[in-house]
C-alpha cells in the first residue's frame, strides 16, 4: 500500500495534526520541508499536556516501546528495552559540521557542511513512511531566563517524545518563549533502521541545526541534551560571552543559613547525579547543613553586569540518571525522584512489576527478566541491567530539589570544581592558584573511561572540562574563552580539583565517597568564604590532614595523608601522558597553557 504523503493541510483530517496555531511562520515552513523530506504517515504536534502524556503512553505501550510497571510500587512508571546495539552514547559518530575543518578542531569528528546534509538526506528521505513524526518543541531553561533557548525536535520516536517531555519544558510553553523570532534551534531525528552502519550524529552550529539517525539512545536522540544544551551551546556561549558547561550545580546551606553555590564538571558516570542530590552525614544534618540540587548535568553561566559576578542556570528540566549502582543508602533523593513518572531504560524486570538493577539492592532477586528481556536469575553469569541504564524523571520528585531551579535569573556561582575517576596520582582535594591556574587544571583532567560511551573501559582519557564530547567547536578557542571569561569578573569562583576514586595498593577506595563528600565540600565552601586554612603545594592549595573533618568515619588520619599525598615521579608522570592532548593542539595551545605547565613543572 502507498501511503500518500500529508501536508501539514492535509494532515488535518488526524487529530493534532494541525501545525499548533502558536507555531509560528517560520517553524512552520521548516516543519513543512522536513515533512516533505521524511514522508511521515501522520504528523503530531505536541503540547506538552497532561492528556497528551496520558494518550503517547498508552499508544507507546500499545506498540511495545513501553511496558507498564507495578502502578502501587512505581506509579505512572515504564519501562524500555532498547536495542542491544544502541545502548550508549556514539561518539565515532558524532560529527561537527562546519565549513572548515579547523573551525571543529582536533577534538572533533569533522564533516564539511554541504558534505554532512548530503550524506544524511538520502538517509532521512522516506525515512518516516509507514511512521508518526512528533513535533515537540521546547525549552531549554527556566522561561523567561535571559539565556532559555528554544527547540523543535521532529522524530518518529515516541520513546524520544516521552523522555524530551522529561528533559526540558515541552509543549506550547516554547511557542511563547519563541514569539515571531526564528532563534531556534532545528533538530531533527530519525531512528532509522536502528543500524549503527548508518548511525550518524551530526551538528550544524552556523544553521542551528542537528540531524540524528538511526539510534534512540538519550545522548543521541534527546536533541536537548548534549547536542543543543552542550554542542550547539557552547558555540552559541564562546560567540555571545557565556559559557555551557557539562556541571552539576548544587546549593550548600550552611546552619547560619549562609548559601554557596557549587558547579561541577564530573566526566560521564563519575557521580554527578550523586553529589548533585548529595545528603550529608547526620552529624551535618544535625547542625542544619542543607543540600540542593539545581542540576546535575549541564549549566549555562554568565557574567552578571551589575554584580561582575557569575551566574547560572540548569537549562534541563529533568535527569537522565545511570541507575546501576543507586540505591537508597548511595542515593536516596534520586532513588525518590524515580518512584514515580519515571521511564526506565534497559533495567531488569521483576515477577511483580518492580524493577532492579546491580546495586540497587545487597540481594538480588531470585529471577527476573534482565535488560534484553531474557530469563535471568543470579547465577546465571550475566549482568541483569545494562551498565549504562538509565533513568528519566522529572527534577520536581527531587525531594532536594533547590527553590532556585526554575529561577530566570539563575544563582551565583562561588565554586567551581573538577574531578575525573584517578585510582591513583590525584589527591582527594586541592585548590587551584588562581583562574588561569584553575582553567589548566580543568583542561589537562583525565579520567578512567566508564560505559557512558561506546568503547573500551577504564583507560585513563585526558577529558578536558569533562567536555571533551561535547564541545561544539575548537577547544583551542574553547580554552582562550574560559581564559577571557576571567576578565569579564570582577570576582570570580575558586576552583578545586577532586577525586573520589583514589585507591590503594590493594586495589581498595581510600575514601568512601557518596554522602561523606560533604566532609571535603565544607572545605571547599570554607575556603570560598574565606575561612579554612591551606597550605601552598607544588599543585595547589591543600588542606592539612587535621583540615578535613574525619570524625565518625572509619578512615585514619594516615590514610587521609595517602588520599592527599603528591608523589612528585607520579606527577611527572601525569605531565608526560598530558603531552598526548598538548601534541593534539600543537602549535595552537593557548599561551596560558604553556605558561602553566612551565610553572608546575620549576615547582616540583
Ligand atoms: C550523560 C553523559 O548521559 O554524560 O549525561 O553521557
Ligand atoms: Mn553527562
């Protein structure tokens, strides 16, 4: 059977079908040709109402893309089984698309424009025959923030719809934040046949454009996340002055109800969601310390005119979390944002609706039907979900949720923090110098892979800001705008570098991590207030062992002199395995980088 191509006119006939009356000329012409090119069967413009939420699920689950959870247990909860070869972000995939290959950098996959929408189209053309192409706009910020920005994903996946309703403010909330302008970014998204010969990620920073086929994985399809939020975004910042950043931003009240705000680039699955939604040792809670979330993966910051000082906001609206590894005694205030409305992604099954994962629980369930829908026991020698499972929920179920998230205005930054997975060379905490000094330290961060991304774990990658995937254009000019951003201060964040992964000779954590972090964020919150000591190393400021609060955990002060101990040979090390990113921007390495690297190198 053939199936006629609709135009939006046409359409008309299938309920939401009509371009929404809100849409605006602009979208609707773009909206028009993007039809014409994937010959969908029907269209669905999205609203972003509960109804609609009610009605997509339903058809999801019709389709088998869904499937209902234990409504008692997990209310308004799904789960989704993926396709095996689509589990994780691609980032052989993932392409930068711009005139010169210089204009991507060392960093990026590169492909010419012209080139990169002819090698998609002929993919996208009659790719939705036979499908429903969902118009889900949205945006990424709080309304009415000066730096929300707009979106228009069309995609054939309702899996996609359903989790974008999570992610960001979707529906006919970004028709009004976008008004007449046609400042919006066009994303469009096909799941193809699923097939990662034709799996193709790619961003057009000059035509605000994404096109992505051929998977469904959330880093790849959920178009406000890491390809608008991060890649488009960070161009858009290093163009107009501001900065994306792939952070955590999390409030600290102290018991004099004093607030500081802390951003924090983690590489992927090092534990941002974790310390995002960190609770502190009751110790902490009894003297009234407070944590909140803002977000905990991605920020947008500026400079504040009036004050000089610098701002943020979370531009998400929900988490795409990893679950394996979450529980109620690692994570309890994710483990409650996920009890309801949530959707699953490549978790195990249990008899009784309920859902499980490794860590979630000290034991397993005796059977259940593990992530790729197989019969599964304990013994049966597999794992039971996906390393790289994940949840969405909506950040309102967060019960940490900071007053501030959905504020326009954003909050002021005081800290920002690196820290990679190091089992070994890296101290637990340590400041830096200075901006310059702190921008080299973000810069030459390495961490040990995890199953974020396709490819081989546990190697150590030199992973700039945690950015290294996600920067949208050189990270030369990438660095010189982190350098400038300086100047447009007049007070700016101290920065830290820490590590919650350092180990011992027998292969065991020195530090226990998870909510005792907050022993090492008061540090930090003190030395932002101007109140804790340090003392001046050949890397940074450090706290002296006794600065760090151990009391009631079960580490020594000799072993909080190992989790802080610098050997110089290993830190010569260190600089030598950096020459593989310095070899990478040769010739082309900011000055202040140099200069950095010289210093540390006559201080050891
Ligand atoms: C993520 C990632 O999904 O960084 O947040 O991979
Ligand atoms: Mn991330």
């Amino acid at each position: 059977m053939t199936i006629a191509n609709p135009t939006i006119s046409q359409a008309s006939t299938i309920d939401h079908s009509k371009p929404s009356p809100a849409a605006n000329v602009q979208v609707t012409k773009w909206v028009q040709k993007m039809i014409d090119l994937c010959r969908p069967d029907q269209v669905v413009w999205c609203d972003g109402s509960k109804a609609e939420r009610v009605r997509l699920t339903q058809q999801a689950i019709d389709a088998g893309v869904l499937i209902k959870l234990n409504e008692q247990k997990l209310p308004n909860c799904y789960l989704h089984r993926s396709n095996p070869n689509d589990v994780a972000r691609s980032e052989h995939l993932t392409f930068i698309c711009t005139p010169s290959e210089d204009m991507a950098g060392p960093t990026n996959n590169w492909m010419e424009t012209k080139a990169g929408y002819a090698k998609l189209r002929p993919l996208f053309d009659g790719c939705m025959k036979g499908r429903t192409m969902y118009v889900v706009p949205f945006v990424m910020g709080p309304i009415g923030s000066p730096l929300a920005k707009v979106g228009v994903e069309l995609t054939d996946s309702i899996y996609v719809v359903l989790n974008m309703r999570i992610m960001t403010r979707m529906g006919d909330v970004a028709w009004k934040q976008l008004g007449e302008s046609d400042e919006f970014t066009r994303c469009l998204h096909s799941l193809g046949d699923v097939n990662p010969e034709r799996r193709y990620i790619c961003h057009f920073p000059y035509d605000n454009t994404i096109w992505s086929f051929g998977s469904g994985y959330g880093g790849n399809a959920l178009l406000g996340k890491k390809c608008l939020a991060l890649r488009i975004a960070s161009v858009l910042g290093q163009q107009q002055g501001w900065m994306a950043e792939h952070m955590l931003l999390m409030g600290a009240q102290s018991p004099q109800g004093e607030k500081t705000y802390v951003a924090a680039a983690f590489p992927s699955s090092c534990g941002k969601t974790n310390f995002a939604m960190l609770i502190p040792p009751k110790k902490y809670t009894d003297q009234g310390w407070k944590i909140t979330t803002v977000g905990d993966d991605i920020v947008w910051m500026w400079v504040d005119e009036k004050s000089g000082r610098l701002r943020a906001i979370n531009p998400e609206a929900g988490y795409f979390g990893v679950v394996p590894g979450t529980s109620l005694h690692t994570n309890p205030n994710a483990m409650f944002a996920m009890n309801k409305d949530t959707i699953y992604t490549n978790v195990a099954l249990t008899p009784d609706g309920d859902v499980w994962w490794e860590g979630k629980t000290d034991a397993a369930p005796p059977k259940a039907i593990d992530w790729q829908g197989q019969e599964w026991t304990p013994d049966s020698g597999r794992k039971a979900s996906h390393p790289n499972s994940r949840f969405t929920a909506p950040m309102v179920n967060n019960p940490a949720l900071d007053p501030a998230a959905n504020d326009p205005d954003g909050v002021v930054v005081s800290a920002i923090i690196f820290g990679g997975r190091r089992s070994r060379t890296i101290p637990l905490v340590f400041q830096a110098f200075n901006w310059v000094h702190g921008v080299y330290l973000g810069a030459t961060m390495g961490s040990e892979t995890t199953a974020a991304a396709v490819g081989q774990q546990g190697v150590v990658r030199r992973d700039p800001m945690a950015m290294l995937p996600f920067i949208g254009y050189n990270i030369r000019d990438y660095l010189v705008h982190w350098f400038r951003m300086r100047k447009k201060m007049s007070d700016c964040p101290r920065i830290f570098n820490v590590n919650w992964f350092r180990k011992d000779d027998q292969g065991r954590y020195l530090w226990p991590g998870f909510g005792e972090n907050m022993r090492v964020l008061k540090w930090i919150i003190d030395r932002c207030q101007g109140r804790a000591y340090a003392k001046e190393t050949a890397i940074g400021w450090m706290p002296r062992a006794e600065d760090i609060d151990i009391e009631g955990l079960a580490v020594t002060r000799d072993q909080m002199k190992q989790l802080q101990s610098v050997n110089l040979e290993e830190v010569k090390a260190e600089i030598m395995s950096q020459e593989e990113l310095f070899l990478k921007l040769a010739g082309d390495l900011p000055k202040e980088m140099i200069f950095q690297r010289e210093l540390l190198v006559t201080r050891l």
